[in-house]
C-alpha cells in the first residue's frame, strides 16, 4: 500500500493573525509556534518570515480554483 502524506489543509476557521480574514498561508516558526496568514499579509510580511520560519504551508492557489462540491 502506499501513503501519501500532505500538508494539513487550512480551513474556514483558520483566520489571519493580522486582519481575521481566511488564512491562506501556515508558517511554522523555527522557535517554535505558529502564524496563519491571509494572502495579503503572507505577501507583505513575506522577507521578514523567510528569515524565522522552519516551513511555509502556501495554499493561495485556491483562491483561483474551482470549488470542490461538498459530498452530504
């Protein structure tokens, strides 16, 4: 059997540490911890994250995909 394992998926209810708006963007911090951004922060506080952060989750892609139709 093969795994595949993904990144978490960021949800509705993950919100902009900044502004509260739907997170886009998952930093996980070398220290420790992490921020959630919306596209527009991840892009402005961009340089400054590359410096601390152990990984980056980006799904700012999905602001231009189709939705997916939700299974009852």
């Amino acid at each position: 059997m093969n795994l595949t394992l993904e990144a978490p998926r960021l949800t509705a209810h993950d919100r902009c540490d900044r502004c509260g708006a739907q997170a886009y963007v998952k930093v996980l911090l070398e220290a420790g911890g992490e921020l959630m951004f919306c596209a527009h922060h991840a892009r402005a506080h961009q340089d400054a994250l590359q410096g601390v952060a152990s990984e980056v989750i980006d799904e700012t892609e999905r602001l231009h995909a189709k939705p997916v139709p939700v299974e009852d």
